[in-house]
C-alpha cells in the first residue's frame, strides 16, 4: 500500500523497495509496474497456450495471464477447480468454467459494491466486492463508499499497529528496567534477612552464655564453651569464638553484653533495611501494574486516534477494575492496588452488595454486584478471585481464608486515637468466613473476547480455558505457552498474538505461577 500527494510523490509506503525499474520509497516518484500480459486482451485459448502445463492453474494464472494470487484463487473457487490441479489435467469443459468465472469477476468489480473483508485476529482486506474466497474462510464485510475508502482503513489498521508496536517496546524496556531493579532490592532485602536472623541468633546465644564466657575471657589459650570453641588472646585483646564454621571476634578489653548488645542492634538494623527494600519493591511492583495496564490503553488510544472507524465500544465502569461473571450471572469486581480498592468501594459500593477480602495483607476488595440475591456458588467464586489477588498467591499458597461483609460494615473513617494506612477501610460487625482454592482460570469465547475467573465461572462460556495456580514459573513463559493453547487452531496474525500474550501476563498475579492444564468449554 502507497500514499502519494498531488505530485505523484510518495508519502509513506508499508513497504520499501528497490526494483530494476522504480523505487519504492517515501520521497520517491511513484511508478506504476510494468504492465502484465492480461487475461482480458485473449481468447482462452491463447491463454492455455502461455501456460506451463507442468505447473499448478493457481500459480499460472497470477502470474502469466497477470491475475495476481488473490484473483486467481477466486476464479478457481467460481469456477469449481481445484486450485492445485496441474494445467495438463484440465479439461476443455474445466477450461470453459474458468473463463465464465473469470468473467463474472471481471463484471463484479465493475459493479459490486467496495468493501473491506474482516477477521478477528487478522488486517483488514479491501476487496472491490465481496469475494466468495472470503466467505469461505469466515470473513465477515464491511461495505464502503469507495476502493479508496477501503485502502485507507486497511492501510490506516497497519499504521495503528506500527505506531503500537513502538509504543509497547517503549513501555517493555522501562518494565524490564524496574524488573531488575525488583529483582536487585528482594535479592538484597533476602541477603539482610538472613544476616538478621543469623546475627539475632547469634546474640541470643552469646547472651545465655555470657558469665562463662567472663569466666574464660582473661585466660590465655582455648576452651570449650557450650560446644563452642573459644580462643583467647590477651596479647591481641580479643576472643575469637568459632560457631559453624565461623568465627566472630570480641574485644577482651570491652564489656561483652556492650557487644552483643551491638549484635541485637545489628540484627535489628539489617531487619529494618530489608523491610525497606521490601516496601520499595512493592512499590516498583505496583509501577510494574500500572505500566502494563498503561500499555493496554495507549494501544487503544492509538487506534482511536488514527482511525474513527476503529473505535472499540465505550468501556464500562468496571473494566478498569479485574471483573469476571459469576457461574449464576453476578457481577465480581476487584481493586488493581490499594487506592483502586478504596476508588472501587467508594465510588461503586451498593447497599445490596458483598465484600469480600482475604486474610492476608495487600489483597484485593472484591464487591459482587447484588451480592445479597447471590447463590452459595457465586459466593465462593468470587471469594477465590479475592483470595487469587492476594499476597496468598505469591507465597505460592495453595488455599486461604477469606471473610464478606455487607456493604454497610464497610467504614472509611478510623476509630478516634487510631492510623488508617493508604488504601484501608475499617469493617465492623460479624464477619463470614470460607477457605477457598487459589487458582486463575482464562479463556476465550467464541467471539474471541478474553475473560478470566475461577474455573467454574468460564465453564460454559469459554470455548478453550488454561487454569493456572500459584507456582514459580515467570510470567511470560506461562503467557506464552497459555497462549499456544487458547489459539490452537485459530487464525491469529503475529500482533494480535503478541497482544493476547501481553493481556493474559496482566492477569497472572503477581507475575508468577503453574500451569495446571486446558479445559474444553462446555
């Protein structure tokens, strides 16, 4: 495809060439090819003639008699004949229907109306009418004013997926960036951990015997105390004390309870450093979030921007949230983070609805919709999705205990003398508590459309499902082969895959998991 202005000059072009006989690239005169021998301007049987009788009709004809693949392949269909057949086994009455056909193509894009052929997962085709090789394969049509018309969307879809393209590799460096330095800080804060423990050991230890170690401080040479060796010089001034296969040194001339009360402290520092890191790893874990999701919108931003005609339907309320439809057609939805946990329930909490929430730190509110009409099974569906986006998932936990509540035992204010921290709320009054599996299941229906949730809420509804479970594999592997699975069979160009791989590791929590099988929707 190429756009040139008034001049004939080109603007852009998808692809740039350089052939024997004209360039193809943006500043360039266009040129128009060399013209082909045509079918039009022959009888049949000079057609035949020129042919290779040794070589498959299809090839034949988009090639000599200048047809090109996409018409040959529907004059064949038209006609009858299968494209594969050599030109030596066609008969005169195969002959005949070819020619019928390849007139009533002729006459179709002189009369048909243009249109652009549309398949999910695939670009859009402008066609001079409504081919019946389209129909075959599932397109569905999009009728247009003009073949200008049709060009420009088609060219228009290519250009919204360069421009996303760059946009995404944009948004991957800077993930891949924080993911290093996640990685880099939990490395870290599990180093000062274990230093932590093994100093807060170490103290205590030294600390039950501190009188023997008194005792033996000022005496030359080395003993045994408590199964630990300790070796005394006064020369040097020190003690040097051998504890698995490592020796700590004291000062013989300073008060020993002085220095292991430094080890407690040391113990207790290197305890706080890492809790640091830990709170900053959160924190780039939750910019990690908000990229990814970001990279979903900006792709959708790009495509409206370049092209009314590739508007999406106006987003919901809740598909800014994680949301799924429970197995008896309730409405579940849960907060990314902590501030949209609380933007969830105060903008969108409603009398009749349940909260529900794990038992366990930085977990996601999950409101169902209408919650108090709710069956038992939608209950415990959207109990699991509370309990999958939760911190349970990234111990790696195979169950936990989550609580509901309605909706009027949710406060947002504290008691008096007490800190609510960011993204908190307050329940009074009885909770109801079930232990409920962690597991994720995703999927897609027969229109295509992605939707996720526990197992039981897809069944039905999703054509192909993959579940998944807390585990240690990377995300991207799990969305690769995911992926691999859903689309099986499936007619899905290299972007679209790529999207769809990219949308199911934003919904993997935590960015880690197992791949437990795929499941056939019933």
């Amino acid at each position: 495809m190429i756009v040139v202005d008034e001049d004939g000059k080109i603007i852009e072009s998808l692809h740039h060439l350089r052939m024997r006989d004209r360039v193809i690239a943006p500043g360039e005169v266009y040129k128009l090819p060399p013209p082909r021998p045509s079918i039009a301007e022959t009888s049949l049987e000079d057609i035949f003639k020129t042919l290779d009788p040794n070589r498959k009709i299809v090839s034949e004809l988009a090639s000599k008699a200048g047809l090109g693949g996409r018409y040959a392949e529907e004059i064949l269909y038209l006609a009858g004949v299968d494209k594969g057949v050599k030109v030596k086994d066609l008969d005169e009455e195969q002959k005949a229907r070819i020619l019928e056909a390849f007139k009533k193509v002729l006459h179709l894009i002189e009369v048909g109306r243009p249109t652009v052929a549309q398949l999910p997962g695939e670009a859009p085709q402008p066609l001079p009418y409504q081919m019946e090789i389209f129909k075959s394969r599932g397109y569905s049509f999009k009728d247009v004013d003009n073949l200008n018309q049709a060009f420009r969307e088609s060219y228009e879809h290519e250009l919204a997926l360069r421009v996303e393209e760059e946009r995404r590799r944009e948004i991957e460096d800077k993930i891949q960036e924080l993911k290093e330095k996640l990685d880099e800080k939990r490395f870290t804060a599990n180093r000062l951990i274990t230093r932590s423990k093994r100093l807060r050991e170490l103290a205590q230890k030294l600390f039950k015997l501190h009188s023997r170690l008194e005792e033996v401080k000022g005496i030359d040479g080395v003993h045994e105390v408590d199964g630990l060796k300790v070796e005394v010089s006064s020369r040097r001034g020190e003690m040097k004390i051998s504890i698995d296969e490592k020796a700590l040194t004291l000062k013989t001339d300073e008060s020993l309870m002085k220095q292991i009360s430094s080890l407690f402290n040391d113990a207790k520092k290197s305890m706080e450093a890492a809790e640091r890191l830990l709170r900053e790893a959160e924190e780039i874990e939750s910019k990690i979030d908000k990229l990814r999701r970001r990279k979903i919108e900006e792709i959708e931003e790009v495509l409206l921007k370049v092209s009314a005609r590739l508007r999406p339907s106006p987003r919901r309320w809740y598909e800014r949230y994680r949301w799924f439809i429970t197995s008896e057609g309730f409405l579940a939805v849960a907060g990314k983070d902590a501030s949209s946990n609380i933007s969830l329930l105060k903008k969108h909490l409603e009398p009749n609805d349940l909260i529900f929430h794990a038992e366990v730190r930085g977990a996601a509110a999950v409101i169902l919709k209408d919650g108090l009409r709710a069956g038992e099974r939608s209950r415990v569906e959207a109990a699991q999705f509370a309990a999958t986006y939760s911190r349970a998932w990234r111990e790696r936990m195979s169950q936990i205990t989550v609580y509901y509540v309605k909706a009027d035992q949710i406060s947002f204010k504290p008691p008096p003398g007490h800190y609510l921290p960011r993204g908190g709320f307050i329940v009074k009054g009885e909770r109801n508590y079930m232990t409920v599996r962690l597991e994720l299941a995703i999927g897609l229906t027969k229109d295509l459309e992605l939707i996720y949730g526990p197992s039981q809420a897809l069944a039905g509804r999703a054509v192909r499902l993959v579940k998944i479970v807390p585990g240690r594999r990377k995300s991207a592997e799990l969305a690769e082969e995911a992926a691999k699975i859903l689309t099986e069979n499936m007619r899905f160009d290299r972007r679209s895959l790529n999207l769809l791989k990219e949308r199911i590791m934003e919904l993997i929590p935590y960015g880690s998991g197992e791949l437990v099988k795929d499941l056939k929707g019933v």
